[in-house]
C-alpha cells in the first residue's frame, strides 16, 4: 500500500489492518489555535517493525510523537484533522495514561528521568499502571536488567547522578516495564557518544526481535537509524516529503547529499549548498 493510499483510505483491507500496529492519517496539528506544525502526516507501523522518522530540528517529528501519545495538549498543540488508529482503533480521544494501558508509551526526548529517585525506583514507576501483581512486576524487571546490564550495577544509584547513556537506558527500560507493545522513542541518540548510541540502538534491535516490541522512532541522526529501521519517513516543515524502504532511502542520492553529508560522484555535499530547497528534487 502507497502512502498516497493512506492518506485517503486508510488500510484498505482488513488484513493490511491486522498487520499494522499504528495508521496516522492525514492528520494536521496546530498550536495555540493559529499555528500549523503537521500538514497532512501520513505514515504507518506496521507490528513488530522499526519505523524511523527522520528530519532536521524543527521538522516536526517530535510533535508527531506526542500527536499519537496525546501529550499535545499539555503544550496548547490539538490535532484539528486527520485520525490516529492504533490496534484498529481511533485513540486521539483517549488519555495518555489510557494509551499507556493499551500498550503505546513514549520515551521523551532528553530522557526524563526521576532525578530525584534511584534507578530502580525510576523503572519501577514503569509498571504504575499494571495490574497483574508483584511477581510479574519484578520478572520484568529482571528483564530490564538484562538488557541493560549497567542499570543493574547502577540500581541503588541517585538517578541524577548517573551518565546520559545511563538515564537514556533508564527511560526505556521503564517504558518496558509498562509492557508496552509500541514505543515512541524520541531522539535516543542525543548528546550521546557514538559507542553508546549503537549499543543503545543494538538494545533495541534485541527488543523488537525478542519481545515483539515495534518502534516508531525519530531521529536527527539518520545514518544509525536507516541502519537498524526497516522503513523510514523524512519531514520537512510538517510535511513527509519522501518515504521507503530504510535499505532504498541510505542508497537515495538525495538523501546521502542532504541528510548524510556525502555527495555522489560528481555532487556537491550540502554543507556546500546555498539554496537547499531548490536542490531539493522530491519537493517538485
């Protein structure tokens, strides 16, 4: 199915509805009742993918994150058009803490730890919303603590007082112990050293693997996500202005030029390039 598809229809049969965790359609997002953001968003996730939204500062993927987790409102942002189906069914209506029910949770950008609360305590807050008692509660938590070793050694540690890589491993790991069945995941590899960006992404590799936990992620750093993606949407002012499989947007000459630096045989870089949008051939 085409994104031009989605923006009309929607899945158009009822198995292409099964197979896809997370349908944005159409949707617009205006802030403070004058400003547009979005302008016509479409994508899917499809369940147990790695979708990446790509795109400069300011593109507007942060705001799409918290469009589908309901968290405009807390900043003056409503979504005025479109619909936003998770698991077949519309949630822009519901709370954020009834989409955390339903199994879709976002990790904030510039991670949002406790500061004030350890490690554990911070990923125990996690399982706030669960139900299902102490036992399942603290398997999960062994859980996390396999996945993120270093959180175990840290587990007693002020949260505050830990590095960046490890309060970033902190956010998700207490997003797991929602038992999520998405994560929005909004800009893991900021301020982070490379090292600890691959092993944070290879973290998430192992959970969509091995838990069945899809991603929608969006990055700035669009080489590291299209590695570990399996498809990827690029925003530009509130627009998606080009979208593929990851493998066919890192071979994309546009995109190796504009958002990966590298200039083909015969290109120019863009750090090299005055008039970016005129460059810009899928814009035509």
């Amino acid at each position: 199915m085409t994104l031009a598809d989605i923006e009309q229809n929607g899945p158009d049969t009822a198995a292409e509805a099964a197979e896809t965790i997370l349908t944005v359609n159409n949707i617009e997002v205006i802030y403070d009742h004058v400003i547009l953001v979005l302008k016509g968003v479409s994508l899917t996730v499809p369940k147990g993918g790695i979708v990446a939204l790509l795109g400069a500062n300011g593109a507007g993927k942060t705001t799409t994150l918290k469009a589908v987790s309901n968290l405009l409102g807390a900043e003056r942002g409503e979504v005025t058009k479109g619909k936003i189906v998770f698991e077949g069914e519309e949630v822009q209506a519901l709370s954020p803490n009834d989409l955390v029910r339903r199994g879709c949770i976002q990790v904030m950008e510039g991670r949002h730890c406790f500061g004030h609360l350890s490690i554990e305590e911070n990923l125990l807050t996690g399982a706030y919303t669960r139900k299902d008692g102490y036992s399942a509660v603290k398997a999960d938590l062994e859980m996390v603590y396999n996945y993120f070793p270093r959180l175990r050694e840290r587990r007693q540690s002020q949260a505050g007082y830990t590095s960046g890589g490890e309060q970033q491993m902190c956010a998700i790991g207490r997003a797991l112990m929602s038992r999520p069945k998405m994560i929005l995941l909004d800009e893991p590899s900021m301020g982070l050293a490379p090292q600890l960006v691959e092993e944070i992404f290879e973290i998430v590799r192992q959970l969509n693997k091995n838990e069945g936990v899809s991603f929608l992620l969006a990055e700035q750093n669009t080489n590291v996500a299209l590695k570990y993606a399996t498809y990827g949407y690029i925003l530009e002012s509130g627009r998606i202005v080009l979208d593929g499989d990851a493998k066919a947007l890192r071979e994309n000459e546009d995109v190796k030029e504009f958002y990966l630096g590298v200039g083909g045989e015969g290109r120019r870089s863009f750090r090299n390039v005055k008039h970016y949008k005129r460059r810009k051939r899928w814009l035509a």
